[in-house]
C-alpha cells in the first residue's frame, strides 16, 4: 500500500510526449497546439528537430522520401498519446498517417518493428514487490483475543462514564 507521502510524489510528475509529422508545422499550427495543450497544463511545445531525408522514416513505413519533424512538450496532468493525436488532427485537419504522437512513458517499436512488451506487474505470481504484512496484526487467533480485549475495556469504561 503507498503511503501519502509516495502520493504527493507522484502527483508532481510530467509527462513527456513528442508529436512527429512529415509536414513541417507552420507557426500558426503551433501556436493552436500550444493553447490546445494549456488544458492539460502543459509546458509549450519544444524546438522544431528535423531528420534527414530518409527513403523510409521509421514512424511512416508507407511514406517514402520524407523528412520527419519533431516536437516535444510536457504536460502536468496525466493524458494518452492517442487522445493527444486525435485532438490535434481534429483541430488542424491533418490525416493519421501523416503525424504521430508518442508518450515518453509509453511502449516504443524497435528497429525490428517489434512491440517492446513490459513485464507486468500483475503477472507475478510470487508477489515479490508487495510489502510484507504480520497476519498477526490483521486476522486469526491473536487477533480476535486482543479485539475482544479491547471491547471489553471499552464496556469498562462505558458503564464507568454512566455511572
């Protein structure tokens, strides 16, 4: 179980995202992604990063001969990549094989085109990351006698109070 102070913790992370197109965005175009963006408290789009002429870029398979622009920014406020690309292409109405949108907390492809598959925490049947618990503490024999106990010290102090 997180204690509150892992809870604070968490609550002042950024999210990382990079919007990769194979249009240059103009300065009107990030400048309405920019004011789009402050809803979810973010930090401004980056400077623009540009790659070289690639005959297949690795994001657009299906495009050949383009220069892949990027972009990155952070938001404060926890969103997907895929809510972030829908939104963007709705606004300037660019098609969803022209322009991608990665988070960095996000799974990536690697150069074989394979999906790069995390361990899951669930999956562990061991339970290795869980805290150790005294059952003691919670259920069983010891437990009942000592919430037994302290119900009668209760009664105690109840017919006490009354009298």
């Amino acid at each position: 179980m997180k204690s509150y102070k892992d809870y604070l913790k968490e609550s002042k992370q950024t999210w990382k995202f990079k919007i990769k197109s194979i249009h240059q965005l103009s300065n009107d175009d990030c400048d309405r992604i920019e004011k789009h963006l402050m809803k979810y408290d973010s930090t401004g789009l980056g400077a623009e990063k540009k790659t070289m002429l690639q005959s297949t870029p690795r994001d657009f398979p299906s495009h050949r001969g383009y220069e892949v622009f990027s972009y990155e920014f952070e938001t404060k406020l926890p969103v997907s990549a895929h809510q972030i690309k829908i939104e963007i292409g709705n606004m300037l109405g660019m098609s969803e094989s022209t322009f991608k949108v990665r988070g960095a907390h996000e799974a990536d492809i690697d150069e074989d085109q394979k999906q790069v598959e995390a361990e899951s925490i669930l999956a562990d049947g061991e339970y290795k990351d869980a805290e150790k618990v005294n059952s003691d503490e919670h259920y069983g024999d010891k437990f009942n006698t000592s919430f037994v106990k302290e119900l009668l010290k209760l009664r105690k102090q109840k017919e006490k109070d009354s009298e």
